[in-house]
C-alpha cells in the first residue's frame, strides 16, 4: 500500500474545493481536480489548501475518532457495553472477531489515510514557500503522521512504515511488510523532534486543531513514556533513558506557561468553554449534523436525556457501580459519571433502579441486573435530536494528562517529591485531600479517575504491564467466559487488512 501521489493531489483537491476552515463559516474557493498538480501547487494559497484538506481528510472520519474511544477506554475492568459481540461487548470482553469487526478495519484504515495524504504533503511542500513557513507546514504534516503512527503501534504493534510518497504504485496495491515496534517508534520520534522546534508556541482560534510546538512536545512525552514501559517489560528494545526523555520533555510543556488546569474540573468539557487553558491537542468540531459534529455525547450519554438527541439506549459503554463507588465522596470527578440524571420527560432517573419504566438497553450475556452507568463529561446541551448534532471536540491530551505523565515518569526517576507536587495538583482541582507521599499505583488509580474515556484506558494498561490482571478483573470478561492469551495486550487485524496485504502476518493469538 504505497501511496501514489496523484492520486492523493486530486483527492486532496476534491476535499478542499469545498472546505471549511475549522472553527469557521468561510469557505475556500478552490481550483478544480485537474488543476492541482505538484507545478499548481507552487503558492502559499494553494499549499494552504492542501494542508487544509488534511484536516477535511480528518473531518471526514469522525466515526473513526469515535471508535478511538471505544477502542482505548471499552477493555477496561470497569466498563461494559451495550452492544453484542463485534460491534461493542467485544472491547469489554476482550472478544474482538478480526473477520467481522469493522471498528478494527475502520482504525486501520483512517490512519493510514491520514499518514498518505501527509507523505503527499511532504512531497508537495518543499521549494515552494519562504523557509520558515515551510518547514512549519513541513513539521504540521510530520505531528499527523507520527500521531497516526503512534495509534497504530500501540493497537496492533509494528505495522507497515510508510515514510515516502510514490508516482508508480497505486493506493490499493499490496504493501510492505510489518516494520518491527522499535522501527516505527523510531520514527514517530524522529518526526516530532522534527516537529517541536518549527511548529508555533501558540495559534489563533481558528486554527485550533492546529498542532503546536506544545503538542508536538506533549505528544512526544506521551511515546517516550510509553517506550519505558513497553522496554521495561522486555516488550520493546530501545534503551532504559524513557523516563528520564520523557520527564524532560513533558517538563517543556510544564515550564512554557502555555497551559494550566481549569480551576472547576466541570469546566474543562464545557462545549462554551473550549479550547481553554487545559487543551494541548485535540481536534475541534462544529454543529452542523454531518459534516464535523461529534458522536461522543450520542454514544456515551444517558439513554433517553437532553443529551443524546433523546435517542432510546444508544449508551455503547458504561461504568460499574465499582468504579461510582470507588471515587471519594467529595471528588468533583465523580459527578462526571450519571447516577442520577433527569430525562426528556423530566422524570428523574436513578441508575440501576428497578421499575424506573426506562430500558438502559445493555443488551449481553451477563446474568446479573446490573446495567452501566452513563458517562456525561462530554455533553452538548444545545445538541439537537440525533447523533450527529453536538458540537464537543475531541480532546486527545490536556495538561492534566501531561501533569499525571510527568509524575509517573519521575516516580519511575525516584523523585517522588516533585512527583508528589503535581498529583496533588490534580488532586486539588478535584476537592479531595492531599497524599503525603506517592507511589505507582497512586498514579495509576487517580489516571482512571482523571482520564476515564479520553484515549487512554487500554494503552496505560498496556504500557504499565497490567493487561492481563485487569482482564482478570473485569466483569464483563468472566461473564463472556474469554480465555486469556498474551496476544491480548495488541488488537487483531481484520481479515480485510490481511487479504489487502499479502506481506502482512496476524498479530499472535488471533
């Protein structure tokens, strides 16, 4: 599957003659498919464009960036999901079917869209602008590329490193073989060094989505602590200096006074409240049914609310009375999951209460009554009736999520006061009582109370060697009877992806 750049040149076209800037009504005007070619694309205008259609290429995909949740946060030991089998109870269940499942295709599938229309960027840019706006254009294309690089080796290990555009070969032709883990964290690395020092330290509101330097930064802290981990388990072999990359990266952003918490954690998903100081890297939406509006509050939202569109159980995921229970009384977080919740009808709705006459709809094989309890920090009040009408962006790092990184790398780095210093900080904003001292297992419990559904659940399994003792743990898996294989601490690929590629192998187990 090498990428043929004209192919990308016309399709990037057809994406932008009709888009809209994020965070914008002003559409662009655009020249038609068969003008864009790498000699029309030789201004600052038309390579704008181009890099704009990288972001359409994203717009387009917001089911993609659904599933992404479903995908990090649904194998978790307190979670279930409304859905049978493929579609859902699998990522609770650790029962993915790589024959059927479309939501491994469609991760698969959008990243490696992504990473093409980057390397064509790659190719177009270059001698065409003054050096510095080139090489920020450069770097922007290189963040995407490496985040999407970044998604796929943490869910089914090493993949097909695709680092250079061609002319001969077509989209859909077979490909290469899987590069090995270190390969390809090689160069998701190499391309965020590349990015940190050219992107800007900040960007106006209307480029929002935009990564900055911060992201880049953040980004690469996130993947130099996930390399510790993944090579302290002897999963990985890329020197024992993680922690210490990763404390000194993360630091940056820290340092640069770019970003802070929101005082009232209620704040921080606020839909009127976006892009505040809490967001380093994410990707923002508007409200206008299909085209960039988000699925996350439809699918993660109490069934029959305001904040659904009032759609009857469409909760794909829930949280267990377990993890309610676990918070402390007094911890603002806690109020982010909808034990009680008031419904369309005004009725008040009390979760896991017999007789409420509303269905919750987790369809499963489970024997208990327990159903999952709605998550509702992503909400859009304004939203209307259906699943496509709610304007929260999606947030894939905040400074919380740097705060809680740079902890643990530095706990792991035998500095448990400063490490102290900043889960205490996240502790603070929350209302609950500071720690006096700190361990691992601190981080890890106030990451699940932080951080739940944002990206994170499986991969900090992952990277903390604790796969199989959550599988152990999980409701949802004794109930389904899965059998435990160490194959599960990657995802299957699907059938489709295999037979596309005749140099690829399944990951082992599947």
């Amino acid at each position: 599957m090498k990428y043929n750049l004209k192919y990308y040149i016309n399709g990037l076209l057809l994406l932008v003659s009709t888009i809209v800037l994020l965070n914008s009504c002003e559409s662009l005007q655009e020249d038609p498919p068969s003008l864009l070619t790498p000699e029309s694309v030789n201004s600052e205008e038309t390579i704008e464009s181009a890099v704009n259609g990288l972001y359409d290429v994203w717009q387009s995909n917001g089911a993609g960036m659904f599933v992404r949740y479903m995908l990090a946060d649904g194998p978790l030991p307190y979670t279930k999901s409304r859905l049978q089998g493929d579609s859902g109870a699998g990522w609770t269940q650790y029962a993915w079917n790589p024959a059927t499942s479309g939501f491994l295709e469609s991760i698969w599938n959008s990243s490696y869209t992504m990473i093409g229309v980057s390397n064509s960027l790659l190719d177009l840019i270059p001698g065409k602008l003054d050096s510095d706006k080139e090489e920020e254009l450069l770097a922007e294309a290189r963040f995407h590329r490496a985040d999407m690089y970044f998604l796929l080796v943490r869910t089914y290990g090493g993949v097909p490193l695709h680092l250079e555009t061609t002319t001969d070969i077509p989209l859909d032709g077979t490909s290469l073989p899987r590069s090995s883990e270190e390969e390809v964290y090689a160069a998701i690395v190499e391309d965020l060094i590349f990015a940190e020092s050219r992107l800007p330290a900040t960007r106006p509101a209307q480029e929002n989505s935009r990564p900055t330097a911060g992201a880049a930064k953040a980004l690469l802290g996130k993947v130099y602590l996930q390399m510790a981990g993944l090579n302290e388990q002897g999963l990985l072999s890329t020197g024992d200096d993680g922690y210490a990359l990763a404390e000194a990266k993360l630091l940056e952003v820290v340092n640069s006074g770019n970003y802070a918490l929101q005082p009232n954690i209620q704040d921080v998903f606020d839909v009127n409240n976006e892009w505040n100081s809490e967001i380093i890297h994410g990707y923002s939406v508007i409200r206008d049914n299909i085209a960039t509006a988000t699925l996350v509050p439809w699918g993660y939202g109490p069934p029959n609310s305001p904040f659904n569109g009032g759609l009857n159980s469409f909760v794909q995921f829930g949280y267990l009375q377990t993890y309610y229970d676990s918070f402390d009384e007094n911890d603002a977080r806690r109020d982010w999951l909808a034990f009680e919740y008031i419904d369309r009808n005004g009725d008040l709705i009390t979760y896991n209460t017999p007789n409420e006459g509303i269905d919750l709809g987790f369809v499963s094989s489970y024997t208990d009554d327990e159903t999952g309890m709605s998550l509702i920090k992503y909400i859009d009040p304004d939203g209307g009736n259906g699943p496509l009408i709610h304007e929260n962006d999606y947030v894939f790092i905040r400074y919380a999520d740097v705060l809680l990184m740079l902890a643990e790398a530095q706990v792991k780095l035998g500095k448990d006061g400063p490490a102290l210093q900043n889960v205490n900080e996240i502790r603070s904003r929350a209302g609950i009582a500071n720690l006096g001292s700190v361990t691992l297992d601190d981080i890890k419990q106030e990451r699940r109370w932080e951080l739940a559904m944002e990206y994170q659940g499986y991969y900090d399994l992952q990277r903390w060697g604790d796969v199989k003792e959550a599988f152990d743990a999980s409701p949802a898996v004794n109930a389904a009877g899965t059998v435990w294989h160490d194959g599960l601490i990657r995802m299957p690929l699907h059938a489709n992806t295999l037979s596309a590629n005749v140099n690829l192998t399944q990951n082992p187990g599947y």
